[in-house]
C-alpha cells in the first residue's frame, strides 16, 4: 500500500480557501495579508512563519512543527 498523497502548503491554503468560498482577496482581508502574498503562498513561495500563522488563524487552521529525527 502506497503512502497517501501529500498536499504542498500552498495547495493546502488554497483549498482550505476555497471550501469556504473566499477570494485571494478576501482571505487577505481576514488574515492582514496582502492579497499578492496570498497568492506567493499557494504558489508554494518562501514566506515567513509570521505570515503562515496569520493566513492558518483566519483559516481555523493550526500550523505544526515537527523535528526530523
């Protein structure tokens, strides 16, 4: 048996974006993030664990972080 497929982060923001039927723009006005932003991050470009835990709070999502050993 195969292991599940593994979202990136950005396709996880913006599906979890979509369920609840909000625009980039919209998304930008919940979290105080630029709408621009937003869409570097569903792009799976760098950004900063300040910005991700805006976007994942207006998304009523939590972020994990976990060691590799």
């Amino acid at each position: 048996m195969s292991e599940p497929e593994q979202l990136s982060l950005g396709a996880v923001i913006r599906d979890a974006r979509k369920e609840r039927g909000w625009s980039q723009t919209a998304l930008g006005e919940k979290s105080g993030v630029s709408r621009p932003t937003i869409a570097r991050v569903e792009s799976d470009s760098d950004v900063t664990t300040a910005t991700l835990a805006k976007i994942a709070e207006a998304l009523g999502l939590t972020l994990e972080l976990k060691g590799r050993g």
